[in-house]
C-alpha cells in the first residue's frame, strides 16, 4: 500500500496488495504536524509523540522512512563555529559550559586514580579534620590518603601492594576503614550524583527510583544463605537503587 499526492495536496492511497502500511493518510497527516510543530525533535521523540496523539506505536525506522517518501526535512538545532562571537541578544540563551581549566588536569607524575585539585575541593571537607578539633596533628597528608584509597578501590590490588610512592598501607588502611565507618565515600557519591544532575537542569534529588536485584552464589565460608527458585542459584540476593 502506498500513497501518491494529487495536485490539491491531498493523499491518495493507493493498495498494491501485501501487508497493510504501518501509517494511515491520516497518521501522517498528524505526523508532518508534529514535526513542524517540533522541528528539532529526534525520532524516538516523534514517535513517542505520535503515539500520545494519534495511538499508533511505529518504530523510528518506520517515521524515516515516511517523513523521506513525504519529502519533510527536520532541521537541526544551529551550532556557532569554535571561536565564532556569540550574538548579544542571543548570548543569555546560551547554556553554561563547563570546560576544562589548569584544576581539572593532573600533574606530571600523578596515577589517573588521583582527584584533581577541583575535585578534591568539592569533597576536602569530607576527610579533613575540622579545624580547631584537639588531637595530634595528621601524620599524612589526607588527600594522598584518598588517593591511596582510590587506587585500591579502582585497581584491585592488595592493600600491601600499595606503591612506595603512597604512605604506608596501614596508615591507609586504618584511614580507610575509618571513612568506610562514617560514610564518607557515599557521602562523595551523592555530591557526585547531585552535581552530574544540576548539570543536566534537573532537581539535585531524584523523585523516582528503580530497583533492582541480582542472585550471589553463597561463598565456602559459609553464612545466612537462601535458594532463588528462579534462577537455580543458593546464595543470597543484593538489591541496588537507581533513580
């Protein structure tokens, strides 16, 4: 089934047999409606659109190949050259850009595992002492502490394998286990979180979640286990939420 245009802009449908076509004149009707009402909409989005306003679900396949036998160009959002001078008028439009500067790059010598100086002031006051807190002063800087610690956590290795150029493992370990206590690495991922989603426009704290569960096998030393009917698997089941 296709359709052919007259002279007066309507469309005429014309049945050459086989399988029936996934639009109707009217449904694509609607869908050049849509498309010059959203113009800088992807096809996912049209979809999602057409299948709001005129319930008819089609993949985006389907939409390309419509919107191409029907001859409508969507047009792309402009982009101004590198270098080119923003418009005054349009200036204030334009969304923030978050660029890389000096504090964003490591030193000459340092691990990829270590913070930046950017990163490491948005997450010092998580491992500093307070200042004016009684004690003795701190043997080890506290950032290479951090750095120590991420090392670990991100290469896998023992926590005696350390390389010379860190403080020694039980310092880094005895500060670890300390920040583990208090929360501090999840307290730096909700920091994490709350910025990457200030940066997208959207609230700092997600209103819906989704949860999600996966079945361990039980180790051999033993412990409180159970058996998931499911997937065959005696263990124990974790669960994890992400917004």
């Amino acid at each position: 089934m296709t359709q052919d245009r007259h002279g007066d802009g309507g469309l005429k449908t014309i049945n050459r047999g086989g399988r029936p076509a996934a639009l109707t004149p009217q449904h694509i009707v609607l869908l050049s409606e849509i498309v010059s009402r959203m113009p800088h909409a992807t096809l996912d989005e049209l979809a999602a659109e057409l299948d709001h306003l005129g319930a008819v679900q089609v993949c985006t396949a389907t939409i390309r190949r419509t919107l191409r036998a029907q001859g409508i160009v969507r047009t792309l959002p402009k982009r101004h050259a590198l270098g080119a001078p923003v418009q005054p008028e349009t200036h204030a439009a334009v969304a923030k850009r978050y660029g890389y500067t000096a504090a964003h790059r490591r030193e000459a010598g340092q691990y990829s595992t270590d913070l930046t100086d950017a990163e490491w002031r948005l997450v010092s006051d998580l491992f500093e002492r307070p200042e004016g807190s009684r004690g003795a002063p701190a043997r080890y800087e506290r950032r290479r502490l951090v750095d120590a610690c991420c090392y670990v956590l991100r290469t896998g290795c023992a926590w005696r394998l350390l390389p010379s150029s860190f403080a020694p493992w039980q310092a880094v370990y005895k500060a670890f286990v300390r920040w583990v206590e208090v929360d501090a690495f999840e307290q730096m991922q909700d920091r994490l979180r709350q910025q990457w989603r200030d940066r997208m426009g959207r609230s700092a704290e997600p209103s819906a979640a989704v949860i999600d569960a996966q079945s361990n096998r039980a180790s051999p030393q033993g412990g409180e286990c159970g058996y998931d009917a499911g997937k065959k698997v005696k263990g124990r089941k974790r669960h994890i939420v992400v917004d």
